[in-house]
C-alpha cells in the first residue's frame, strides 16, 4: 500500500497491515564521476540515476561548463595518450586558470589568481574568496579538493597508490542554475546529455551517437587550459623534412595489459 504523506488528516489504528510510506520528492545528487578508464558516470535524472559511458579520446574534453559560449568557467579533462589514464585537470574561471597535474603525486599550479593565505601545514590554500584548494595523502591514496566557492561546486580528485587509478568527482550540489544551465560531457542538472550546440540529445541506442557526443566537446588547441604546447588530438609532431603532421591514436582495448597500443599514421599534402 502507498500512502501519500502530503496532507493527510487521518490516523492509522493498529491492524496486522504493513503499510510503506514513498516520498516521491527524493532526489539524487548531482555529482559527476570520471573514472582513469574514461567511464563518466554523468549527473543524475531528478528521481533515477544516469547510465554511465565510456569515451576515447587522448586530448582535452570538456567535463562540465555553462551551457552557451559565455561561460564563465570549465572544467576539462586530459589523458595521456599512451595509456588514455586521466593525467591533468584544467580549470578556468573568469580569466583565472588552475591546472592539476596527476601521477604519484598530485600537483597543481594557478595562473591569475593572486598569493594564496595558507593553512593547515600546506595542506589547504585559500585564493581570495573565489577558491580554496584542500590536500590530503595518507598510507592508501592521494587527493586534492578544488571548491570554487562563487559557483558552490567542488572537484575531488584521488589517486589510489596501490592500484595506481585516478577518480574525479564533480559536485554541484549546491550550484545555482539562475547561474545557467551545466552541460559537457557531465550533461545537465537533469541527466540529459547534450551535444556542444546546446541543442543536440544524445541517443544512447548507437554507438556513434556516443563518439560525436563525446566529440562535440573535444577542446580545439586554441582553447586548452591543461597543456602550455597546445596539440592537435593525436598529433606528435611535424616531419622533418616537409613538414607533415604525424600523428598517434591509441588504440582501446579490453585488455589493460595492452592499452598502450597505439596506431601511427603521417598525412602527405
């Protein structure tokens, strides 16, 4: 039996009845999962979790922005194109950037943010009253909290030292939308994942939907906050001798043993 609990005048009197009360009103948090492996786990539907899904793609992509080329911030991933493990963190808020560098340690640098009030053993760096940066490290793993407190959202990275993962979790549970709306590759606030036009739903029945969804919100080299030498997706360098670009594409396998093939190919024109 369900019981609306809204409004209800009356009282139950003892009976052998189980009766189970639903709060429809229940919601999900918003968070955002990313996984070393390219698994995003978007934010939720309102009532029921998203689906997970993988992406390939060794560059820069957008996790989570305004939707709308006037965003104020983003926030990108980047993987290391000979194993696609998750290897920098871009952040860029107003004119302000913060990268995260990941490996054994994790490190981060700020541009245009100004000299941080330090706190807590060099453990937690207060930049003015737009963000805060929070390490922590123990025996197990390594992680690092980014609040950016205007936006009322947190980036928490961990990396786990005996398994050698990353995970990145993106919390808007605070966040505003008389801010704007979120969309990349996160999706919106409403789990629906839409392509960069703003437009475009992605239709999880093929495959190739998935890959131009994904692909939508590849970073163009002029725009990418994680690297200073900017790249083309997959682009090693020029031949020497005509200049023609080489590029690198590493191949996804099942097996982890072999993730770091890779194909090489050169463009002649």
């Amino acid at each position: 039996i369900q019981v609306n609990i809204s409004n209800m005048t009356e009282y139950c009197t003892s009976s052998a009845i189980t009766v189970t009360i639903i709060d429809s009103g229940i919601t999900t948090q918003p968070l955002c999962h990313l996984e070393d492996s390219m698994v995003i786990t978007p934010f939720p539907k309102p009532t029921s979790p998203s689906p997970a899904y993988s992406y390939h793609g060794s560059c820069e992509h957008v996790l989570t922005t305004q939707c709308g080329l006037s965003s104020i911030f983003t926030i990108n991933a980047d993987h290391n194109p000979d194993n696609l493990e998750l290897s920098r963190i871009g952040i860029r808020l107003n004119q302000s950037f913060i990268v995260v560098m990941i490996g054994d340690d994790i490190k981060f640098s700020v541009d245009n943010l100004g000299d941080p009030v330090i706190r807590g053993d060099n453990q937690s760096f207060m930049y003015g009253d737009s963000v805060q940066i929070e390490t922590d490290s123990n025996e197990r793993s390594n992680s690092l909290t980014i609040y950016l407190i205007s936006l009322r959202i947190s980036i928490i990275l961990t990396r786990d030292l005996f398994n050698l993962t990353s995970t990145l979790i993106i919390n808007a549970t605070e966040y505003s939308r008389e801010l704007g709306e979120l969309c990349g590759l996160c999706g919106t606030l409403d789990g629906e994942l839409v392509y960069s036009d703003a437009i475009t739903r992605l239709n999880f029945r093929t495959l190739n939907s998935i890959e131009d969804f994904a692909r939508s919100w590849l970073v163009t080299p002029e725009n990418q906050i994680t690297r200073e030498n900017r790249r083309e997706c997959g682009a090693l360098g020029n031949d020497s001798i005509v200049g023609d670009p080489l590029f690198s594409v590493p191949l996804y396998v099942s097996d982890a043993r072999q993730r770091q093939i890779s194909l090489c190919f050169e463009i002649h024109g």
